[in-house]
C-alpha cells in the first residue's frame, strides 16, 4: 500500500497539529498522507484535497458536511473520521480530513494479487464491505463512490470501507466530470445519465466489485471513459458464470439482481443485501433450487412466430387453394368429450339400491365434519306407518246422530231466532 514519499506536503505540519511523514496514495479529488497526530501522538490517514477544489467554497461546505456524516457511522468495517479542517501547511491553506490509519493494501492490491478468488474468498471479503457500506445507509449516508481503490484490507485482515463522501463534495465541481463522481466501471446508469443516486447506486457498484472478485475481470471495457459509461446504460451486467461456468445459479442470481438496470429492480440498500447473502449461505441448496427453477421459467417462456403475433383483420382473403391443399385444415375438430355428470354426490350414487329391492327406509351414514357437527337423532324408536286398510271404520253411534242433530239447532237459532232454535230443541230432544 505504500509508495516512495513525494515533494509535496512530507515534511510540514497542517494545523498545527498533524506531522506528515508519508505520501500513501494520490488520486483525482485528493492526496492521502501518513501523518501524526502530535497532540494525541497516533498514527491518522490525512487527505489532503486538491488545490483547485479546495479553493471552492460549495465544494469545502459539501466535504465539511459529509465529513460530519461519516464520523456519525461507528462500525468495524467503516473507517473513523478524528477531525476535518481548512488548516495551513506551510505557505497557504488546505481543505483536510483527517481519518483513522490502516496498516495494510487496499482491495484492488489484493485483488490484483489474487487474480480470480473463490466464491468462499469472494464472501469473506465482500460481507464485511456490505455490512460497512449497510451501516451507512441506515444513518443516512450515501457513498457514491464504492470501488477497490476505496476498501483498505489491513495485515490483520480487517476491512474498511473509506473515502465516504468525497464524491458528492466533488459532484457539483466545475471540469471535474464523471471521473470525480467515481470510477467509471463501478458507476450506476443513474449515476451516467446524471440523474439523483441513492442507496441503490452503492448496491449497484457493490455488484460490480463482487463481480470482478469472481471472474478476475470488469463487466464492461473499452478504450475510453466513454464507452464504458455508455455499456452500463445500454447493456445488461452478464451473469458471472458466462465467465467462469463453476459459479452457481443461486450466486449468478444475486449479482444480476444487484446490478439490474433500472434502480427500483435492485435491492433497496445494502442492509437488504446483507440479507439476501446471509440466505445464501444459510441455506445454499434451497437459494440453489429456487435459482434453478427460476432459470427454467425463463427457458420455457413461448416465442411467438411472427405469424402468431399479428393484428388480427376480418376483411382479410384467405385463398382457397390453401385450404385445398391441406385437407386437414379443412376438416373441423372433433368434438369435445360430454363430461360425465352425476346429480347425486358419487358416494351416494354407489350405494342406491334398485327399488322394491331394499327396505322402506335406509339410513345412509352422513359424514362427519367437526365444525358443523349435531347430535346424532335416533330414529329406532319411531312407531312405523300403518297400513291403510288396518284403521276402524268410522262407527255411526246415537252419539255421534245427536251430535248433528245439536250442530243444526244452533244453527236454526242463529238463523231463525231464538224461538225457532228452541221449537226445534223441543220437538228433536222432547
């Protein structure tokens, strides 16, 4: 990770405070510098800005606030932000950040060393980064600038995540380009085509490293800047198995699914990758089997003939040599099969008897359901029906006779007045 001192800032104190021993790295946007803290006596990473943006205020304001930022995620894998600062160092002024320091390489390093790592290699690297980079997005902080260059892997083997922030200082700069808005191969469509990034713009360049440790090699390439750009908005990320053909279905799966096009196609944050990545190491052959049939849905979709798929015209001449030609085409379809329809459930179907071959009365046991179920009635007690010629004849007794006779006569008394019904008592009774 280091490299010889350079003339610039080795030597002088910025701020009174911070020793530089050590140029470390020197990019786009800024210098980083091994420095001293004299007041705390500890080792600090110090990035000092450009001349040129440090001169601009918007871009001071900008790298201030998002310092304030950072230094609000504590997480192991994110590197501490001590102190930031417009400072002078020896005859002027610079814009610093001062930051925790890691003995180590950074991520393209290692992978430079490593060539193409593993899948279980790719993991122990890659969740750490997710779980720094998911820890900013909960506190509201976007990085916008997730590369190799960026992820610092300690002797140890600790990894942290840096330079949060440094890309929105330097969105709005003027001659700046897209190359202070992060390298270009790790850049979203979004963020190509200008429009506003979010958490999803990290979750896309989060695909594209993890891509890269896989297979050894960027999805996209070319001779410029440029073309690069233009292959993230007009084509698809490719499965990293195109590449390398022993990578599963299930890890293929999630790294197009990180680098979809369209933002809201992807995983919200990073925190909902962390999830999807845990799944996939809990449960490989499950997160396998759903990838796999995932992929055969996909193969079996129809592809329509051009003939299938056109407009349907009713004033169109079919010829009639056509149908000639193709007797089968003449013939109509047989007809459907009449299904086979029962009135009566099938279980009650099965068991009927003829009639005049059973009894009278047959109980048919009804089946039992447990939410809607009554006590059972016993009917074998119940006097059966008797025939109709064993009932008496009806007897036509005096009784019944006087009975009628006393019906009349109150009927002659409300008919013919009183007198009249007690005439006829009279004369019917004596």
């Amino acid at each position: 990770m280091n490299t010889p001192a350079g003339p610039s800032l080795v030597g002088l104190t910025v701020d009174d405070r911070y020793h530089i021993t050590q140029r470390i790295a020197h990019g786009g946007m800024a210098t980083v510098y091994r420095a001293v803290d004299t007041r705390l006596d500890r080792e600090v990473a110090l990035k000092i800005l450009r001349p040129n943006m440090a001169e601009d205020p918007s871009v001071r304001e900008k790298f201030e606030a998002e310092a304030k930022n950072t230094a609000k995620i504590n997480h192991p894998h994110v590197i501490n932000v001590y102190d930031q600062g417009l400072g002078d160092a020896g005859n002027g002024k610079v814009a610093f950040l001062a930051m925790e320091f890691i003995e180590g390489h950074t991520l393209r390093e290692v992978m430079r060393a490593a060539g193409r790592m593993s899948v279980e290699d790719t993991w122990n690297i890659a969740l750490p980064i997710i779980r720094g980079v998911a820890a900013a997005h909960r506190v509201g902080l976007i990085h916008r600038d997730i590369k190799p260059e960026n992820v610092l892997v300690s002797h140890e083997g600790d990894i942290k995540v840096a330079d949060f922030g440094l890309a929105r200082a330097a969105s709005n700069h003027t001659g700046t380009g897209m190359a202070l808005m992060g390298t270009v191969s790790y850049m979203s469509p979004e963020l190509v085509t200008g429009e506003q990034a979010d958490e999803r713009s990290d979750v896309y360049a989060l695909g594209i490293v993890i891509f890269e440790m896989l297979t050894g090699e960027r999805p996209f390439s070319g001779e410029s800047a440029v073309s690069i750009a233009v292959q993230h908005t007009n084509s698809r990320v490719p499965a990293p198995s195109s590449l390398v053909p022993a990578i599963s279905a299930a890890v293929d799966d999630l790294v197009l699914h990180m680098t979809e096009p369209a933002p809201e196609d992807r995983p919200a944050d990073a925190s909902e990758v962390l999830i999807l990545v845990q799944h996939l190491l809990d449960n490989p052959a499950t997160a396998e089997r759903l990838a796999d049939r995932d992929r055969n849905d996909d193969d079996a979709t129809q592809v329509f003939t051009p003939g299938t798929t056109q407009v349907h015209d009713p004033d169109a001449t079919v010829p009639f040599a056509s149908v000639q030609d193709d007797p089968q085409a003449a013939e109509p379809p047989p007809p459907p099969e009449e299904p086979k329809v029962s009135i009566l459930p099938p279980a009650v179907t099965a068991q009927a008897k003829p009639i005049g071959h059973g009894e009278q009365h047959q109980h048919t046991e009804a089946p039992h359901h447990p939410a809607a179920a009554s006590r059972h009635r016993d009917l074998s007690h119940k006097k059966p029906h008797e025939p109709l010629e064993r009932f008496a004849p009806i007897n036509t007794t005096r009784a019944a006779v006087n009975t009628l006779l006393l019906i009349m006569a109150a009927a002659a008394t409300v008919l013919f007045g009183h007198w009249a019904g007690t005439a006829l008592m009279s004369w019917l009774f004596g």
